[in-house]
C-alpha cells in the first residue's frame, strides 16, 4: 500500500474523517475482493499527486464492520468522499479511475459548500443492540 494512503479502522475514524481538517476520500474495500485489486493501483496514483490536498484513506470492512454500516457501504469497492466529515459523493464498484479523479477535483471545488449544505447526519448505530 502506498504511503500516501492511511489505514482507517474504529479508532482513528473519527479523527481522521469526521473531525479531519482535510476533504477524505475513503475506499471501503475487503481483501478477498479481486475488484478492489484492480481498483487498488490508480487510487495509490491519485493519492501520490493530490497529496497535498486531500486525504486518501482506506478502510477494511471486514475489519471495520461498523464504520461501513454507518455510511451504508453494500457492496465493495465504495470509494465515499467527504467534506467537514459529511459525505458528499460515492462510487461503487469497478469504476473507470478517471471517475474518482474527477470525484477528487469536485471535491476539492464543490465540497465544502456541499457539506456546508447538507443535513446528512451519521445514523447511531451500536454493536451492542
């Protein structure tokens, strides 16, 4: 895995994504999914060149169950973009990179007003219910 890229599981989460200073792009992944493999080389790309800009993270479902329940995560690869914490985008699945570069760059332009504009709110879910 690239350098550039953090490793997101229940305990850092809400610091890195919800409470981060940075817009996040997160792809939601597991090990046995050969599509998040594929998916796997231009997202460490994408990662190495906006740096700067955004935060590129990633997180194993089959690690962090919670988290993907939380943001509704069906199906994998699900790559979630975020903003002041709040999502503002998603793409599924094997999805041409040039999608999540673009998803990237709106981000960056958009997402802040986005987020600013939403009343999307994270459903309280509890392993314990």
């Amino acid at each position: 895995m690239s350098s550039n890229i953090q490793k997101l599981n229940d305990r850092n989460w809400e610091k890195e994504v919800e409470k981060g200073k940075k817009p996040c792009v997160v792809m939601f992944s597991s090990p046995t999914c050969p599509y998040c493999m594929q998916m796997k080389p231009s997202f460490e790309e994408f990662a190495e060149e906006f740096k700067e800009k955004i935060v590129f993270a990633e997180v194993d479902i089959s690690k962090s169950p919670t988290i993907a329940s939380r943001y509704g995560v069906m199906g994998t690869p699900t790559f979630k973009f975020f903003c002041n914490g709040k999502p503002v985008y998603e793409l599924t699945g094997a999805v041409y990179p040039h999608l999540i570069k673009k998803g990237v760059e709106d981000t960056l332009e958009h997402g802040p007003a986005c987020a600013n504009n939403t009343t999307w709110k994270a459903p309280e879910i509890s392993p314990y219910t």
